[in-house]
C-alpha cells in the first residue's frame, strides 16, 4: 500500500474527504501479491507498470451534498 507521504497526495485525500469519500488504500498493480495477482488477471484487466488501483469509502453526509 502506498502511504500518503507528501503535501499534494494529503491535499488530494482532504478533497475527497469534503466530497464525501475516505481514500482507504492506493494499491500498486504490479505489486499485488500472488494470490492477489491470480484473481486479478482472471478478470482480464492488464496489471500496467505505473498503474495504481485506488479504494475508496463512503465518508459521510458530504457525499449526498453534491
């Protein structure tokens, strides 16, 4: 998992929480691990280097404010 380690990734997880999301995890594709990968290239979906999966959550009342 990617941790949010500068100002810009902090600022962007903020928004999304204004907006009504949490930013719960920012997954590198590449580094899935096996099992992981397995299911995942059963989809079909080509895991890219660089390519990041992002998991969001539904943070709350903000997000029915749009």
């Amino acid at each position: 998992m990617t941790e949010i380690s500068n100002d810009a990734f902090a600022q962007g997880g903020q928004w999304l929480e204004q907006c009504g999301f949490n930013l719960r995890a920012v997954l590198d594709v590449c580094a899935f691990p096996s099992a992981l990968a397995a299911a995942w290239d059963e989809t079909r979906i080509p895991r890219t280097p660089g390519e990041r999966l992002v998991l969001l959550g539904m943070g709350g009342s903000a997000l029915w404010d749009w």
